[in-house]
C-alpha cells in the first residue's frame, strides 16, 4: 500500500491509498467503521461481500458501505487500485 496523500500531506478529510494486488492474490476479509470508495487502476479481480461478488476491470468503482464484511480478490493478472477512506482513526 502507498499513500500518496493523506494526513502527513495535509490531507483535513480523506486518505488516498494505492494497492497493489498481486496475481491471484487478496485482501483478507474483514470489516470497518467506515465506508470507502475504490477505483480500478489497472488488472482485474472481484470485490466479495456477502451479497454477492463485484467484478472488478480497469475504471470500475464501487462503495464498501461501513461494517460492510469484504474483500478485494485480484485475477491472474494481479490488480491496482486507488482506495478513498476518512483521516478520523487513520494516521496515514
């Protein structure tokens, strides 16, 4: 994960975060307090909630609500995304 801007670059609200996912690779499955939005930079994969799986390609956005049990899943080609979450309870 790299931040390219957060609290430490004066950031009074949101944190921008950049992962990277390598192929076949994933997040572990977890929830939070808050909500976040993430952007597909590049790859592909699938957002598990458990409603139901989000395919994940180049441009695609999408909500994780808070509380919201979740993981991001990249494809064989790995995955890159921007992810967007609240400074409050982050020191980033």
């Amino acid at each position: 994960m790299r931040v390219p801007i957060g609290v430490r670059e004066g950031a009074p609200t949101f944190t921008m975060r950049l992962f990277d996912i390598a192929p076949d690779g994933h997040t572990p499955r977890h929830a939070h307090t808050h909500e976040h939005e993430i952007i597909v930079k590049s790859g592909s994969g699938v957002l598990w909630t458990a409603e139901g799986e989000l395919p994940l390609i180049t441009d695609t956005v999408a909500l994780v609500s808070p509380h919201e049990e979740h993981q991001f899943r990249a494809g064989p080609d790995g995955m890159t995304m921007w992810c967007i979450v609240p400074n409050a309870g982050h020191q980033y």
